[in-house]
C-alpha cells in the first residue's frame, strides 16, 4: 500500500488558519506561528548595562594603549634632552684630541670646576688621578650629538 504525500486544498479552512498566525508579528510577546521560536522579551536595562561595561572596558584598554604610547615618547623625548645636555657640555669642556665617531670617551670635572674630555676610563688613572668628579661615559654619534652610557665600557 502505497501512502499519498499530497495535500487537498480544498479541506483546508483558510479562517482557521489565519487564527494561528498574527496580523502584526513583530508586536507580540510570544511565537507567532504554530511551531515558532520562542521570543522572549529581553530586560533593556541589562542590554545596556552590558553594551556599558563592554564599551567601558575597550575604551579602558585603549587608553591604556595610549598612555603606554605616551610614556614611550615621553622616555624618548627625555633621552634626547639628556644626550643634547650632554653634548652641550662635552664641547664646552676641553679636549685636547679629535673625537672619533662610534668611540666611547669618559668627562670629567676638575678641581677648578673645568669639564674636560678623556680616553682614559676612570679605573685606568690610578695615582694621577687628575679629576674631582666623573660625570659620565659617552659615545660620539654620527650626527655629532653624545649618547650617554648607563654603564662603564
């Protein structure tokens, strides 16, 4: 026995089915079809507390960002005054050699207050010790400025 799959149109009662739908679907709490997904309404203070802490949260990264950005320019903008400072320094004092660039060379304060440009490190004086204060080591650039060193080479 074979089962026909086909649909009679004329038993179906149009009235009736029109009971089962809504004219205005989007307006209703609840499924509108025999069979529809359930459409729950949602709290609008929720969805907005939500959307609130997410955008708070972005936004607070993205200063963090920001200010991490800052700090870098900050740290390199006071690098650079430093190794101008410096280099004002170094070609006031005496030097009584031709700086070589990419060398490293060691300033020094006199007793007299006079700054003066050295080869020799501050462990390599001894006894002739002819300074009063070590200011710093420092490397001559290509552009003629001094980068300070951290740390004796």
């Amino acid at each position: 026995m074979r089962v026909s799959n086909k649909i009679d149109i004329s038993k179906i009662d149009l009235e009736k089915e029109k009971e089962k739908i809504a004219d205005l679907p989007g307006l209703i709490e609840y499924a509108h079809t025999v069979g529809g997904a359930l459409v729950k309404p949602e709290d609008k203070g929720k969805i907005k507390g939500q959307a609130m802490a997410a955008m708070q949260d972005q936004t607070t990264r993205q200063f963090d960002q920001i200010f991490g950005q800052m700090k870098t320019l900050l740290d390199q903008a006071n690098q650079l005054k430093k190794r101008v400072e410096m280099s004002e320094r170094i070609y006031q004092s005496e030097m009584g050699f031709s700086p070589v660039i990419g060398q490293t060379y060691h300033l020094y304060t006199r007793e007299n207050g006079t700054d003066f440009l050295s080869m020799i490190t501050p462990s390599e004086w001894g006894r002739s010790k002819k300074w009063s204060d070590y200011i710093g080591s420092v490397r001559l650039l290509s552009d003629h400025t001094w980068e300070v060193l951290d740390d004796e080479e």
